[in-house]
C-alpha cells in the first residue's frame, strides 16, 4: 500500500518583491541550516489552504488571509521504503502570495534560527535543498512571482 502526504510552502512576498526566507535550526531533521519557505505537512482531513495558514502563523507568527494564495508548483516525490514492499509519495505543493506592506515582523518558531525578507533579485537558489530548490528554481525562472 502506498502512502501519501502532502506538503505545502508559501513563497511570500512583501511589498518591495522581498521574499521571506527562513533558515532551518541545527536540530532540524532535514537540511539543518538550509534555505527554508513558511510551511509544512497538511493534516488528514485538511484543506491544503488551510494547513498553509496554520504552518506560517506556527513558524512566523504571521497571520494571513490564503484566499488569494496562487499555486506556483506542484510536484510528488516518489520514496522507496527499505524493505521495497511499498513506496511513499510526496505531493509538494508551492502556493505564492504577496501582502501589502512593507517587510511585517516576523517571529520565528524553534524550527527556523532565522528569519529575512530577501530581494528577489538576489534570492539564491542554491540555498534550498530538494523539491524546495526546485520550487522556488521554476518560480523565478518562470517569473511566476511577478503574477502575485
């Protein structure tokens, strides 16, 4: 049997085309110290939306309408399990979503050490590790941020 998770990140955007990037903690199980986007895995019975709302508020104490969010870049990860009986699946969801103001404070929770608003201009890449590397590769390649 296959199991599936879905996880969603939200490029977010300020007024001044400064995306928020977050820096993942030492104890983080994935990618410690990595370029990180507001985000997580959306519960059972979640709306993806939703889970995007509760995982920014949880990492930036940022409370914000997704009404509007643009899905940017959707991609499944396939997983193999080690004894090969089943594989997992990843669906990775990229939402991008721009508010008015100029930079809003940011608090962020124990995951992140770190938290900036980041000119898209200057945004490396190469900073994202997996699917999130390629997220935000496709977003900037494509333009697709300047459609928020």
């Amino acid at each position: 049997m296959t199991e599936q998770l879905v996880s969603v990140k939200l490029f977010l955007l300020d007024a001044d085309d400064r995306a928020l990037v977050l820096r993942r903690s030492s104890t983080h199980p994935r990618h410690a110290h990595a370029a990180d986007l507001p985000g997580g895995v959306v519960e059972p019975g979640e709306q993806p939306l939703t889970a995007l709302g509760r995982e920014l508020a949880e990492e930036t104490g940022l409370s914000i309408e997704m009404g509007s969010a643009q899905l940017l870049h959707a991609v499944t990860d396939w997983i193999p399990r080690a004894d090969d009986t089943d594989a997992r699946s990843i669906v990775r969801l990229t939402y991008g979503l721009r508010v008015p103001s100029h930079a809003p404070d940011v608090q962020i929770s124990w995951e992140h050490e770190d938290a900036a608003w980041v000119s898209v201009g200057t945004l490396e890449v190469t900073e994202f590790r997996g699917a999130f590397e390629r997220a935000v590769e496709y977003i900037l390649e494509k333009d697709l941020w300047r459609q928020l």
